[in-house]
C-alpha cells in the first residue's frame, strides 16, 4: 500500500464518486481510478461496489477506512517529529457555529496548551463533517443533536465507533417581524402556525429538523437559505423561522424581529469524535479545553 493510495482511498470514501474525489485531489479522474484499482490489488480484495450512484464501500474498504486514516496519521506525525514541528488536530464545525462557539474551544485550550496548532474546518453540510470524523480526517467536529444518542435529533450517523460530550445547551427561538399578527399573543400552540410561512434552508439542517418536532407540519415550507438569510427575510415580513438564540439576539435587542411566543427545546452542541483515536496525540487536549 502507497500513502498516495490511501489519501485517493479516503477521498472516494468521502466524495462517493471517482470524479468529485479527483476534483477535490486535483487529480484526473482516470489516476484515482488507477490508484483505487492498484490498492485493491495489492490487497486482493474489493474495496467499493462501481454503481450507477457512484462508489459504496464493501465490507473490507469499511475496515479500511480506520486503518487508511491511522496509517496516514502516522506518517504525518512521523514527518512532522522528524521536522520538530508540532503535531496538528483539525476541528471541523458547522459554519452556523464557527464564529460563536469554535473561538471559545480555542481560547480554552490556548489556555491549556500554548502553542497547540489547531486548524479549524469550516463545513454547511453535517453529513460531511460526520463522514469526515468517522475516516478521521477530522479529529473532532462540532454539531448540533438532541438527545441521548448521536443522531437523536433525526440525522443518520456513520458505522464508526463514534464518542461524543454534550458542551452548551444551544436555544431556539421561533421568530417573526414586529408587526407580525401573531407578534402580541402571549402563548402560541403549533396549530395557530397553519397557513404560516416557516423559512427553511434543507431537509436535512438541524433547524428544519427541530421545526418538524415543534411545529409539525402546519406552517408552510418556503426554502430561503442559510441561517443569514432566514433571518434577513424574517426581518423583511417574507415569513417566520425557527432560529438559535445566538443567531438572531442582535436582532431581536435592535428591535427588527420579535419572538413569537412558542416554546421550543434546546438543541444541544456537541463535540464529536472517533473513540478508537483518542490518543492522537493532543486530541485529549482539545476535548478538555471543550468543556
């Protein structure tokens, strides 16, 4: 086995298609298919199913998949003790919470541990940041859930030995223009919502998920965007969102939205990461300066 053929390896594990992996590698199409293939022989085995939908890993690139990453961690820690550089973690995180919650964990651990290189990856899909911390090309990842269980808010959760530690409880607020009509009724039931227009971003988002719970299916679905945007048309009449706290506090302290009176539970942050990797060197670091 070849490192270049373990890296091409993860990137169709994680892109499902031969040409979205060569796009993200910079490669040809046709060198990651080579590289695939040569890695198969070299083992003598199937690593993925060639379907119409693109790769699905079989039952041995699914156990390649912790080795890939344990193998490329070594040689990177290898090359990286041999520089005298130090060790670096990746820290992937929704870019919802990248500018309110990831600057805390850094602080915290640049209290703990000066000097420590932690790189920060930015993502708007979930299910990328998931697959990522299940190959290990992230060492830990910061979502939203709810419940005991990764996954109970309503999202699938990869086939990995995933650990995760609950931090903040993270709050949602049903949200509205000022002169909205439901803006002055001291108490709302999902039902006064029919006919409503809930401004959403994609089935899978961890909001549209709690606005399911919550509000069940009387408000209208009308897709705006990000959480920037949902905001910005709620401000404009266009409709109402179900957004965190944190993401419209300036709005509602200016005045430009209110907070319609329907309860709603928190949503929790939570820091994900592989269990069978946490002696990566400084990844207990992280998770401590998380707490």
């Amino acid at each position: 086995m070849e490192l270049r053929q373990l890296r091409t390896f993860e990137a169709v594990v994680r892109h499902r298609t031969v040409n979205d992996a060569a796009a993200a590698l910079g490669l040809a199409p046709s060198t990651v298919s080579e590289q695939i293939r040569a890695l198969e022989r070299s083992l003598d085995v199937a690593l993925f199913e060639r379907t119409a939908r693109g790769m699905r890993l079989t039952a041995a690139g699914d156990r390649l998949t912790g080795w890939a990453r344990r193998l490329l961690d070594q040689a990177e820690q290898a090359r990286r003790e041999v520089a005298a550089e130090p060790v670096a973690l990746r820290l992937g995180a929704l870019e919802t919470l990248a500018a309110v919650h990831v600057p805390r964990v850094l602080a915290r651990l640049a209290e703990r541990r000066p000097g420590a290189d932690v790189r920060v990856v930015t993502a708007a899909s979930r299910d990328d940041l998931l697959a990522d911390a299940a190959t290990g090309a992230l060492d830990a990842v910061l979502l939203l859930d709810a419940g005991p269980a990764l996954g109970d808010l309503g999202f699938p959760v990869p086939a990995a030995p995933l650990a995760f530690l609950d931090l903040d409880p993270v709050p949602l607020a049903l949200v509205a223009e000022p002169g909205h009509p439901l803006a002055d009724r001291p108490h709302l039931a999902p039902g006064d919502l029919a006919g409503e227009r809930l401004l959403v971003n994609v089935p899978n988002c961890s909001f549209w998920i709690a606005g399911e719970r919550v509000l069940g299916s009387a408000p209208d679905r009308v897709r705006a965007g990000s959480v920037a945007v949902m905001r910005a048309w709620a401000e404009r009449g266009l409709g109402v969102a179900l957004l965190p706290e944190f993401a419209v506090a300036d709005s509602l302290a200016a005045g430009t939205l209110a907070r319609l009176a329907l309860p709603a539970p928190d949503l929790r942050l939570r820091l994900v990461w592989r269990a069978d990797r946490e002696d990566r060197p400084g990844l207990r670091d992280v998770l401590y300066a998380a707490c």
